[in-house]
C-alpha cells in the first residue's frame, strides 16, 4: 500500500488543477442545463395550456380522416312514398354510376328493401312503417307510422335517438339516418372508387381482362379513335381523380424547383466570389453583399410567395420566383463560405505565373470549390421540391394549391391521400437520386 505524503499531493494538485480545483460552472454546468431543460419543459406546458388542450382535443376525427384516405361511401336513400312504395335513389355522382343496382341493397317480395351494410352482422330492412337495424349482435325495430320515429324497446349505446330522426353508428361500416318517409344509408368500402375509370367512361365497370380484350384486339369503340387512345384519354381525363391535372401540377412543381434552384445558383456564383474576403479584398463590399444574402434567406420562401402572387398573380411564375429569391441569398453564403475556407496556395502559386484572374480562378479555385458547390445545390434542389409544394398552397401554382384546395372541400381525402403519396414518391425520388450524385462528386460511398 502506498501512503502519499502532504507534499506529494499537493505536487498532484499543482500539476492537475483541472482535476482538483474545477470551477462552478464545470461542477454543477450539467445539472444547471438539465434543471433549465425541465424548468423550460414546464414553461411550455403552462403557455400553451397542453393539459387543456389535449382534454379538449377532437381525437375521433383522427381515425375519420384516416379512414377516408383509404375508404369511400355509397349513400343511398330509401324515400317512403304516399302509397307504401319505396323508392331508392342516389346522390347525382354517385360512385356507382348513373343507374346503380348493387347486389347489396335487395328488394323483397313484400315490398320492403333489405341492405347489407356488412355481412349479416350489420344490416338494414326498412318497409313503409318498419326500419329494422341489425348491428352488434342486436335486431332494433324503430317504428316510422307516427310524426317521428320512434325505437321500440331500450336504445343501444350505437344509437342516438333526435327529435326528427334515429342515427344508427355501424362504425368504420357506415351509419344510417332514419325519419318518418325516409332513410339515408352511408354505406363504407375500401379501396379508391373509379381510379382507373370514371362512371363516364367506355370502360367504366368492365372487367379487367375485358378491358384488356378491349384494347388489344376488340371492336373500336369509337370508329374514329382507337381503344387504346381512348383508354388512355379516359384515364387522364378522369373526373373523379384528375389525373391529368394532378400530374400537370406535380410536373409544375418539380419545374418549381428546378428553374428557382438554377437561377438562385447562377445568380449567387458570381456575387459569392465579390462576398469572399480572401477573393474580393473590400471589405464594404464584402459586407453589402453578406447582409444582402442574410436578406433574401431570411425572409421565408413562402412570405415571398405571399409577395410574387399579389405582384404577378397566382401561378408556377411567382412560385419560381419566390424559390429563386431565396436561393440566392442561401446558396450565395454557402459559396461565399466555402470559397473562403479553400486552401490557398494552388491560387497563389497560378497567380505568381503571372496568369490572368480568370485563369486563377479557373484552375486554382474552382477545382477545389466545385464539388461544394454542385453538392449544395444538389441538396438545395431536393429540399425545394418539398418547399414547391408548401408554397403552392398560397397561390404559387404546382400541386401544392391543388392539395389545399382537395383539402378545404373536407370531403375529398382519398384525393388528398393520393397526392401526398404521389409528392412523398418524388421526394424519395429525388432524394436519393441528390444524394448518390453528391456522393459521386464528393468521391464518397453510399451505404
């Protein structure tokens, strides 16, 4: 055992300061910021009232949203006429066409109309004074004869009884509305209704080996256009989807982005090279141009929407615009950042050849800066054709303002679910595309 004298350890302390006389902040700089990280924590709770706020928080809505992107409803309404018939009629655009006769909605031999809602275990049987609703393992007879309806025997929770009406929930299966002469059904299936072909279509409703037989080798359906142009035509020009117009937005906004991101880039190149100290020595002009870029970067791109559409109206131009602005003063610090922290002796060593500027630059600068450059405008590129879309929202054109506008309609979410996994496609897209040729330039290797 080594025992160490008082001068042995106060040699120790002498020669290791950091280690036996450590400062407040190096004692207690941890628990400090772990305290101030739990204080802020509860700042925030308190300012933006989350208990409240969650409480109050419309959270079924998720699941409605949710279920509407992948789902669609045929609502079919059963009138109960003066003489005891049942007359069925549809909204003017209905999924299933202009003259529906589905399998699940029968008409019975008594004069009443049975509908499978799902299966047998959720189902509705309505007659001129009777509407019989069958879910969750239950049969509710709910009586039409008197001013309103009226449920016989004890209501279920599924169930809620209104002065003028009875709604029945079936859950993600659909509801049904009952009143004294009719009865609304909102029957629920998954998948896209008519994403191919719309109800207007030739080929609406056909099979698809039809349809195939059809454009191969069948009969022209129109003597003056082939099958197969007319099915492309129908497909493009589907009224429920647009895929026409949507794909013209979506190709609106990749151009967005790229005429913005080119511009932004041709224009911050030669400004960069006046911004660099160690390649423009004013420092006045150094400066203008470093706070012009902090100008241009700092005023969101959608602010400059918000400007370019009041100027020159909405469309792709003020999109364009709004991306180029911005872009210069991003890319034009990038430049100017990285021309400065190149290596200067090549430059030096070009210039005491007595070349001209020109050729120093060209041969002892842009060797050196030109992966930087493409590497950023790469990143850039692909970072605006998310920002393209965010803009279009306030007018700037692209698939942006088409999603806005399926949005507001807060009834067109399968719309919207298809094009935000069309904009997430191209983002993957031109991810990785950005990424394996900035790896390709930086001489780097993907994993």
């Amino acid at each position: 055992m080594t025992v160490i004298d008082a001068n042995r350890m106060h040699e120790i302390e002498t020669r290791y300061p950091e280690y036996f006389h450590r400062s407040f902040r190096q004692r207690f700089g941890g628990l400090m910021i772990l305290m101030a990280t739990l204080l802020y924590g509860l700042y925030a709770v308190w300012f933006f009232d989350l208990p409240k706020l969650f409480a109050e928080a419309h959270w079924e809505r998720v699941g409605i949203y949710l279920s509407q992107w992948v789902s669609y409803d045929v609502q079919p309404e059963l009138r109960i006429q003066d003489d005891g018939s049942i007359e069925v009629r549809y909204p003017r655009f209905s999924p299933l066409g202009d003259n529906p006769h589905p399998d699940w909605l029968v008409n019975n031999p008594d004069g009443s109309i049975s509908v499978s809602i799902n299966g047998t275990s959720r189902s509705i049987s309505v007659s001129k004074s009777e509407t019989i609703v069958t879910a969750h393992g239950v049969s509710v007879p709910v009586e039409l004869s008197s001013g309103a309806p009226k449920v016989v025997g004890p209501v279920p929770g599924w169930m809620t009884v209104y002065d003028d009406n009875v709604l029945a929930d079936l859950g993600f299966a659909g509801n049904v509305s009952i009143s004294v002469d009719r009865v609304k059904i909102r029957k629920r299936f998954i998948g896209w209704a008519n994403f191919i072909f719309d109800t207007q279509s030739s080929f609406f409703d056909k099979p698809v080996g039809e349809v195939v037989s059809l454009i191969v080798s069948g009969p022209r359906i129109k003597p003056d256009q082939s099958n197969l142009s007319l099915a492309f035509d129908d497909i493009w020009n589907n009224s429920e989807w647009q895929h026409g117009d949507v794909w013209t937005k979506l190709f609106q906004t990749i151009v967005m982005a790229f005429l913005g991101t080119l511009l932004g880039s041709l224009a911050a190149f030669p400004l960069a090279f006046m911004a660099a100290r160690n390649i423009t020595p004013n420092r006045l002009l150094n400066q203008i141009l470093k706070r012009f870029f902090d100008f241009l970067r700092s005023v969101d791109m959608l602010i400059w929407a918000l400007f370019l559409t009041r100027a020159f109206g909405p469309g792709p131009l003020a999109g364009s615009g709004a991306i180029f602005l911005t872009e210069t003063g991003t890319l034009g610090k990038l430049y100017s950042e990285g021309l400065e922290n190149i290596d200067n002796k090549p430059r030096e060593g070009i210039k005491s050849t007595g070349a001209q500027t020109v050729l120093v630059h060209r041969y002892g600068i842009m060797p050196q800066i030109v992966p930087v450059i493409v590497s950023q405008t790469l990143y850039q590129w692909e970072s605006n054709v998310r920002g393209a879309t965010i803009i279009g929202a306030v007018g700037a054109g692209g698939i942006g303002l088409k999603l806005w506008e399926a949005m507001r309609t807060n009834a067109n979410w399968e719309n919207v679910a298809y094009m935000v996994i069309l904009i997430l496609i191209v983002v993957f897209l031109f991810d990785t595309a950005s990424n394996a040729l900035r790896h390709q330039l930086m001489g780097t290797k993907t994993h």
